[in-house]
C-alpha cells in the first residue's frame, strides 16, 4: 500500500491525530488476512525539516547545515513512528497480535539520470532572487521563481532502480510483520567505488512502492489517494469513473493527456509498471484510503490489470 499526503499531515500534532484514522483500514486488511507493506510520502515533512534546519544554519548559534538525504531520513523515522504507534494501537485493541516496524530504507537511483540534469522538485523555504543567487554560488543549489511567491531550491526526481533494504523486508513479511518502508520513496542513494552515497534528490513514492511491490512479488499494489476512483475528462461535465482498465487501456489515456502530471499520471504508471513486471498475474488498484477494504473486494476503486 502507497499512503498518499492526505493519510498524514502538515505537522507533527496534525499527524499523530490522522493517523489515527489512517490505521483503522490498514488494520481492517490485516483482519481479512492480508499481509500489508506500507510505503507513504513525506512531501510537506521533509520540506518542514529542510527548512527548519536551514533556518536555524543561517541563524548561526553552531548549528549544522544538514544535507537533504538526512532530511530525508528523519522523516522516515519520525513519520514510521507514527504510522506504527497507530497501527500497534488499533491491533492491540482488536486483540489482533501482529508486530509492526518501520525499515529506514535507501533506494538506489542512477547518477546519470535525465532527471539530476532537470530538477523539478521544490523544497525548503522562499527566497529572494539576491539570497537565492548567493546560495547557488556558496553551496552549487539550483533555484527556481514559484509562482511569484520567490525563489526556490529544486532537487532532481530520479527514476528508482533498486531497494537496498529488499531482503530485510522481505525476511520481516516471512516473520508476519507489517513493514513500513520506502518512506518518502526511499532515500535516494548512488553507487560508488566506496559505497552508497546519499544524494540531493526525491524519488515519487509511487513509483518506489510499485519497484518494492515488483521486486517481492506482491500479489497487488495498492495506491491510496484523495478519490475512490480514476477518472477521465476529470471536473468536466462528461466526467467518467473507472472501475478497470488494461495496460493497453491506460497507454490510450495517457496519450489523450487524460491524467495529471503532478497528480494520477505517476499514479497510473507506477501501476503499470507493478502489473507490467510481475511474472504472476498481479494486479494494480486506485483507490481512497477509507473505502480500501470495499476496493478489494470490487465495490470501488480502480483496477489495472496486465
């Protein structure tokens, strides 16, 4: 299952309350027998620790610049904590004993990935053009004007290639643990003669659960958003939902620009990726967080098959 942004929060205190909510369906699956890996995004968490740690460099005092993989890393932690917490709270209350854990999780990207050379993601706070450019200058950041709101840092969006953790969430699914992993996409890593080198970068959360969900043969990949179902001519009067849909199918949407590109286009084509690279018939599913448990048993959601 890939969490959307609206299973978590702006804040740490609006979090622990939606998680809370988020953990009854999870929960519900795990009920029917489910064995469930939880990915999630970290878009605003991450932002909120990469600015609070450049506010608090600039303002001097001795505290540390803080490199953005860290960030990254802190979110995982304090996100996975809540996640588990919320899901530990809702098994006990069930009688339900199940372990739950959170694996900090490093995804390997390419160094030579068409997205490092075209950074699109924004991050951290605003800036004026002056203050931007002498920190383009000081530390190599790339900036970019936001919607006349000031200049801000963009970081690259690789593709993700491999889950270095892979093995260890597999060994934990084989003991009966819901694993949280691949938080925020992972955090983005390169190979070198040395070693995994953390990199400036965030990987689409989507794609990396649909990689992690190809990669140990799920039998389904869930992605959980804001609508119980895909549509196409979205907010017009023709509007369509979809209840299934084909690779092939899908491939006529895209083309048509049917999908969103900062919303369902990843959505959709993590799916296909998942359906497209499972040798076992597995198959993709749309849906909201609160109707998942209807969404497997056909009632709503979206599903993609090969």
């Amino acid at each position: 299952m890939a969490l959307g942004g609206n299973a978590l929060g702006n804040t740490p205190e609006e979090q622990l309350r939606l998680v809370k909510e988020t953990a009854k369906p999870i929960v519900d699956l795990v009920e029917q027998g489910y064995e469930v890996i939880i990915g999630h995004g970290n878009g605003p968490q991450v932002g909120m620790i990469n600015l609070a740690m450049e506010f608090s460099a600039n303002k001097g005092g001795g505290t540390p610049y803080m490199p953005f993989p860290e960030c990254g890393a802190m979110t995982q932690g304090y996100i996975g904590y809540h996640l588990q917490q919320a899901i530990q709270a809702e098994l006990a209350a069930r009688g339900i004993q199940r372990p739950c854990t959170t694996v900090v999780t490093q995804v390997v990207v390419d160094e030579k990935d068409p997205g490092f050379a075209n950074p699109t993601k924004p991050v951290g706070s605003f800036y004026t053009k002056e203050e931007a450019d002498a920190i383009a200058a000081e530390k190599g950041f790339t900036f970019v004007e936001d919607s006349g709101r000031g200049w801000r840092r963009v970081v690259p969006s690789p593709i993700p290639r491999r889950i270095v953790e892979l093995g260890v969430v597999e060994q934990l699914v084989r003991a009966g643990a819901i694993v949280i992993t691949v938080g925020g996409g992972g955090i983005p890593v390169v190979e070198t003669e040395a070693g995994l080198k953390g990199v400036a970068a965030v990987i689409d959360k989507d794609r990396a659960s649909a990689l992690l969900a190809r990669d140990i043969q799920a039998d389904q990949l869930i992605i959980l958003t804001a609508v119980d179902r895909v549509c196409i001519n979205f907010n017009k009067p023709d509007q369509q939902a979809l209840a299934s849909i084909t690779l092939a199918q899908a491939e006529e949407y895209i083309g048509q620009n049917q999908f969103a590109p900062g919303s369902m286009l990843p959505k959709v084509q993590s799916c296909m990726e998942f359906v497209k690279g499972n040798s076992h018939g597995g198959v993709a599913l749309i849906t909201s967080l609160a109707r998942a448990a209807e969404a497997l048993q056909g009632k709503t959601g979206t599903v993609i098959t090969r």
